[in-house]
C-alpha cells in the first residue's frame, strides 16, 4: 500500500495503521515483515529478533482494540491504560529529511513493546485530543477492513484508500445504470 510518508504522515499514525493491518492479516507476520513495516516508517534503527517481532505482534493487538473503537471515551480510557503501562518522556526529535516531531524516550531499560506501545499511545492521544473524535476506522468498500487515519477537514473518511472509494463508487454507479 503506497502512502505520503513525508507530509501526509500524521504523527506517525500511519506506521501504526500498517503495523495493526499487517499484524491482523497476517497474525504470525515474520519478523522481516515487521522490520520492513519500521523501515518504510523512519523507526529505530535496529535488527529485529524472533521474539521481537512476536512482542510486536502481541503489542499490536492493543494498538487494534483502540483502532476498532468508535466512543472517544472508550478510546481516551485505553489510549490513558497504555500511558500509564507504558510512560515515555516526549521529546522533540528531527529526523534526516524529515520535520521536527514528537517522539518518545523510554526508560533506558524499556523494551522493544514500551517503545512501540508508548509511541503509539502519545501518537493516538494528540490525534483523539485534535479532533475530539476517533478520526480513524476500518475500510467501507466490500472486502476490505483495513485501518486508515481519517485526515480530512470535512466529511468523515470512510476509505483507506481512494482506489476503495473509487471501487465502491464504480460499482454503485453500475449498479444504478442496471435498474434505470
């Protein structure tokens, strides 16, 4: 799946989408799969392990309950759940090529799922704090459930991808020419 990596890049929110979209299509994702998803995404700089990858596998199913959650209560109550589980310090960071942006410091003896889980939470919770609202989702179009971040200004995004809008769109279309 292409995605802007540089300015449509929403705190990171999209590496935490493809994270929790990889792991849910492919529950025993391998470990070079996990290290190709931080890699696309500018993570840390390191060589994931076996039992790295299955703690990142593990890690994104918390990522996936927030994900599936609609109420911005329920959400703010999980996104708190995983800052108080897994505290960071945020720090200001810029990376090569790439705008300053908000990142967070774990503990130097934090693991590979405190920084994950931590990141993620910070990043979600600026998004809900934004918005007011859950402004992610899962796929409309027939087939697909995959997440998205809903970076729109107006109507809520209901796609994660133009390519499914287009879809759904075409096939409505045709759908209506058929009984006219």
């Amino acid at each position: 799946m292409t995605q802007d990596l540089n300015g449509g890049n929403p705190r990171g929110l999209h590496f935490l989408t493809e994270l929790a979209n990889t792991v849910r299509d492919h529950p025993e994702a391998t470990t070079a799969d996990l290290q190709a998803v931080l890699e696309r995404h500018g993570g840390p700089t390191l060589q994931l392990t076996d039992t790295d990858a299955q703690e990142l596998r593990q890690a994104a199913t918390h990522l996936i309950a927030i994900l599936t959650t609609r109420d911005p209560d329920n959400a703010a109550q999980a996104i708190n759940t995983l800052l108080d589980r897994y505290p960071a310090r945020p720090r200001l960071v810029k990376l090569p090529g790439r705008p300053w942006s908000m990142h967070t410091q774990t503990p130097p003896t934090a693991d590979l799922t405190h920084w994950l889980l931590s990141t993620c939470a910070l990043a979600l919770g600026i998004w809900l704090s934004e918005r007011q609202t859950c402004a992610w989702g899962q796929c409309a179009a027939p087939g697909c459930n995959r997440f998205y971040i809903d970076t729109g200004r107006r109507t809520p995004q209901r796609f994660c991808t133009p390519r499914c809008a287009t879809r759904v769109r075409v096939a409505a279309h045709r759908a209506h020419q058929a009984t006219t």
